[in-house]
C-alpha cells in the first residue's frame, strides 16, 4: 500500500481525491482540525508522526483578490507550508510530495501556451505565494519533489467560478438585467473529476518506477475566455434543466471589472508531456463541465 498524507481533504479538489482514492492508497486525510497549514512546526510534526510515502498538498490559500490584503497568510499557507512538508520529508529520509500550483503563476504575456520550464512571474500576492511554494518544495525535497501546475479549477461543490455563475443567471434573469463576463482573459477551466484522476495517476507511475518530470501541467483540453465559460454553462444549465431562465452574457474587458489582485491575460499551460507522460488524455473542457452540470441537475431535488 502507498500512504498519501493529504492536505485540504475538504477543498475543491481534496474532495474529488477523497472520493477517487484508488485501492492502492492508505489515506491519512488532515483537515483544518488536525493540521493547521498557517503553523510550520505542526507541518512537520504531522509528517514525522505518520511517516507517508508520499504528502499530497491540495491544501492552500486561493481567495485570489482576498491575498492581495492578507499577504502574510497566503505566503504562510502556500509557501511556507509546502517548504515545512518537503524538509519534514526530507528530515525522514523517505517520501515523496504533490504539490499543486498554478497558471497564476505565470504573468500572460507570452501569448501562446507555457511550457513547465517556462519561469514564473506573478501578476499577485497568490500567484507569488504559489510560486514561492513551488520553490520551496524543489528546494526542499531535492528529487521526491513533483509539482503540479492546473487552471480555473471547479466542481459540483466549493467555491468556483461555475457554481457562481448559475447563481448569478438565476439572480440576473429574475431581473432582467445581462450577465456581463470578462472575455480578454484567455486559460482553460479544469474539473475537479480529471484533476484528481491525474494525482492520482502520477503518484501511481511513480510507485511504478518510472521516472516524471518535476513540473507536470494540467488541465482540461482546449482554450477558453471567463466569457466563453459563463456562455457554455448558460446553454447547458438551461438544456439539462438546471436553470429555467438565463441572463443575457455580454462580454467586457479586464478594464470594466477592476480586482484588487492582476490575472494574467493568457495563461493557458501546454499540458502535453504531461498527458503523455501520465497516459491520460484531457477531456475537452466543454464535455468535463457539461458532467458538471449533469452531477448537479442530478441532484437536484
Ligand atoms: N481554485 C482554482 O481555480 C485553482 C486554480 C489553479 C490552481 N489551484 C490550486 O489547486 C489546489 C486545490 O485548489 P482548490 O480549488 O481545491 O482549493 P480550495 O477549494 O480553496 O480548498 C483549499 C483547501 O485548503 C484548506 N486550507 C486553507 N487554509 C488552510 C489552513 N490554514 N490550514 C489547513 N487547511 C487549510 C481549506 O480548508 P477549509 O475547507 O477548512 O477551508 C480547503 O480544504 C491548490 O493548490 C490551488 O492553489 C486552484
């Protein structure tokens, strides 16, 4: 049996991994209560109490705007944590860590997709404390380190960009008023579903013997602008039932909706040695969102 210790079982992904955990794993889930990722010793102290043969950290600070006035905890939660897991690891000698990062970290002005070995620049306070992780993991755990790289992560639960746009249509369309997306920002959304099937699937080839790339890249296939989501999930929403009326979605740019933190432009990731790599193909995002949205109409009461 492979031991995973994971971080964030309750977040976005950290639920889609707890409901995919491969019969291979023994999983030790640390939630908030158990392992407070703002506190490095207790970091450490987990590692060394449970000894995993592998950490996977889904855990981490992702309020993007909220970072840009509380600094100090999203370095904490999302470099200074990572950093303590690996050199705990390191400390014991054995284990390897999945750390998740981000197209954030990344500053858009490339204009074509970004290769693994492409150097980070932040636009934000996030997209620096995840890349200040990324460094701290290689860093710290010189060869058992792996990060991986995904974009506009949802679900059927959390907080994410899908789940507010069905509120937003119910609430614009009781209104009468448009649903105005930005649509001069360019990356691809990623569901949790395929997200989780890639950790799970590197931490499996790795246990096998072969040998990855540090940096892996992952997301859904395609390319899409914030306005092509919102579009795309107002037509299937309406078609599966889930929304009976939608507000009119208008494109604006980056200008008309001002943030606190900077997004990158294009950010979209060349995920193709790592599709390769792991043997998985993505699946269009279209196709990934459109489960989505049937997981949620199914539920529906
Ligand atoms: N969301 C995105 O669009 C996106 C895009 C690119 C990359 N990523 C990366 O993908 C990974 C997973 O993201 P996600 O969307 O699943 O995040 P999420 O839904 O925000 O979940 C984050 C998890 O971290 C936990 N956490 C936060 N602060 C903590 C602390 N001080 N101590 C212990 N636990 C703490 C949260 O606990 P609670 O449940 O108690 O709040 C939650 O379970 C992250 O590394 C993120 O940076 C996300």
């Amino acid at each position: 049996m492979i031991r995973v210790l994971l971080t964030g079982p309750g977040g976005q992904l950290g639920r889609a991994l707890m409901a995919s955990v491969p019969t291979s794993v023994e999983l030790i889930a640390l939630g908030r209560d158990q392992l407070d990722l703002t506190d490095p010793v207790a970091c450490r102290e987990a590692v060394l109490q449970h000894r995993p043969d592998w950490v996977l950290n889904a855990g981490a600070y992702t309020a993007v705007d909220r970072a840009e006035s509380e600094p100090e905890l999203a370095w904490a939660v999302n470099a200074a944590a990572p950093g303590a897991l690996a050199g705990a690891l390191a400390e014991l000698g054995q284990g390897r860590m999945l750390q998740l990062s981000t197209d954030f970290v990344f500053n858009g002005e490339q204009g074509r997709p970004y290769l693994p070995a492409h150097p980070p620049a932040p636009l934000s306070v996030y997209g620096a404390s995840k890349a200040g992780g990324e460094q701290a993991v290689l860093a710290g755990l010189k060869g058992g380190a792996h990060i991986l790289r995904t974009s506009w992560v949802y679900g059927p639960v959390g907080r994410n960009f899908c789940l507010t746009m069905l509120r937003l249509h119910s609430e614009r369309a009781a209104l009468g008023a448009p649903l105005k997306v930005v649509a001069d920002q360019v990356g691809c959304p990623t569901s949790t579903t395929g997200l989780a099937a890639a950790c799970w699937r590197l931490i499996a080839k790795v246990a096998a013997g072969q040998s990855l790339q540090t940096i892996l890249q992952w997301s859904d296939a395609g390319a899409a602008s914030w306005f092509d989501v919102a579009l795309a999930i107002s037509e299937l929403a309406q078609s599966l039932g889930l929304l009976e009326r939608v507000a009119e979605v208008l494109p604006i740019t980056t200008g008309d909706y001002p943030t606190p933190a900077r997004r990158p432009s294009y950010s979209l990731m060349d995920c193709t040695a790592t599709r390769s790599a792991l043997e998985l193909s993505g699946e269009p995002w279209r196709h990934a969102l459109e489960a989505v949205l049937r997981q949620l109409a199914a539920a529906q009461p």
